[in-house]
C-alpha cells in the first residue's frame, strides 16, 4: 500500500490548521472521493475542500488557497456571503485541476473575473475559467494505491 500527500496538500492544512487557530469557523464544503481499478492496482483519491468563515478584518473579501476557501463573515448580506461562496467555489475547481500551475497559469487563463455584480454570481462565474469535464485534475488531495 501506498499513500501519497503532495506537498500542495500539507500547505493547504497548514493555511486551514492557521485559519481556525486565529478563530475561523471551519465547515466541511465538499468531499471528493475517486476509485480507480487496474489489472496490477487499485487506486483511491480523496479530496475534500473546506469552508472557513472568519473575520478578516477587511483585509480581503476571499481568498482561496488549495483546498481551502476563506470568506469573510462581516460581508453585509447574505447575498454578498453566497457571491463570494460561489467565487471562491471556483477557485477551489482551479486548484484541483491545476495543481501548482494555477501560479503559472494565472497568466494565461481567466482565473479571476474582470467584472463583479454583486447581486448576481453568474455574471463572474461566466468569466472565471471553469476545468471543462474531460480536464485530467493535476492535483488531488490524498491517494491511496494498493497493488494487486
Ligand atoms: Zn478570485
């Protein structure tokens, strides 16, 4: 058996172990489980992403790092709340498919919305790059493999 804990994911425990020690209110958002099957292995990949609601003092609104999403719960409305959600949301689907090259390819795809409705997600959304389906994820939080 095999486990296999890319660098990327010790950081991101890092950012969330720290997000909940300066009292972030961490939630579960998504838990990804993958199994795979060959003639020689099985492989499982578990990515779980996480929700932290803190008081970032107006520093920043959100912020996304790994599998971690930070969002800021003095935001006025519950509209506000659920834009940055669904922002950050995406960011989450950037790093799970791009790995460490969402540093990289920050200049190249549209990572990050040029124009912001606050009432309204969708008009961001469609200006985020979103992994198409058939995207291979470059990053996955834990794999297990046991050979057959
Ligand atoms: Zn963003």
């Amino acid at each position: 058996m095999r486990i296999h804990v890319p660098l990327l994911s010790v950081l991101s425990t890092v950012v969330l172990i720290t997000a909940f020690l300066f009292g972030g209110d961490v939630t579960l958002y998504d838990l990804r489980v993958h199994a795979e099957s060959t003639d020689t292995a099985v492989a499982i990949s578990i990515h779980p992403t996480w929700l932290c609601w803190m008081d970032t003092h107006d520093l920043f609104r959100g912020g996304c790092y790994g599998n971690v999403m930070i969002c800021d719960e003095t935001l006025p409305t519950d509209v506000h709340k659920l834009r940055i959600v669904a922002h950050e949301a995406r960011h989450l689907d950037q790093w799970e498919a791009l790995g460490a090259w969402v540093w990289a390819a920050k200049y190249v795809l549209p990572l990050e919305p040029w124009f912001t409705d606050w009432s309204d997600p969708s008009v961001e959304l469609a200006q985020m790059w979103d992994p198409p389906e058939e995207w291979e994820n470059q990053w996955g939080f834990l794999r297990i493999s046991i050979e057959r």
